[in-house]
C-alpha cells in the first residue's frame, strides 16, 4: 500500500513547515496514513498516521487496527489546523 498525503495548515514552526510560494504566512505539514510493514492485517506491521514537516520534525501514532488508524487520520485531516500541542493530546510522540 501506498501512503495517503494530505497538506494541512499548522501554526507552528515544524523547523521548517512546508512554504507555498506566494502565501509568505501559509505553513504546511504533511499528514500521512500508512503501513509499517508487509501486511498489517495479518499481524505482521502497524499503520501509521504521521505528521511531519518539511524536514527533521515529525510526529507519529500507530495501530494495529486498520478502522482505529483511518479514523484517527480523518479526524486529523479534518482540524483546521495540525498543531504540536493538538497531536500530544491526541496521544502522537516525536517520531
């Protein structure tokens, strides 16, 4: 499986977050949903939801359940904005 990429707005610095030329005050970050190893469904892998910036910073959650991780992937493209503190909350650790 591929992974599923979204470009979301965030209010913090992801050292650097995603720039689109001509919008000086948009910042982006990249949420991804995806899978950890060969074939999650028969136990062997996770799937992942991450959000990372456009370089070294990064955040992560990963399922063994396929229905848990695409909800949460969908409730986090949903935010108007993917903030560090929103994500802690949501139980994501540095990645």
């Amino acid at each position: 499986m591929k992974s599923i990429d979204v470009y979301k707005p965030t209010n913090d610095d992801w050292y650097p977050a995603y720039q689109v030329k001509g919008w000086s005050n948009l910042q982006l970050v990249c949420v991804s949903f995806t899978q950890t190893g060969p074939d999650p469904a028969r136990g062997n892998g996770q799937w992942r939801v991450c959000v990372w910036g456009a370089d070294d910073t990064g955040m992560e959650k990963d399922y063994d359940d396929l229905s848990e991780a695409m909800t949460m992937f969908y409730r986090v493209i949903s935010w108007e904005f993917v903030d560090l503190k929103l994500l802690r909350e949501h139980g994501f650790v540095s990645a």
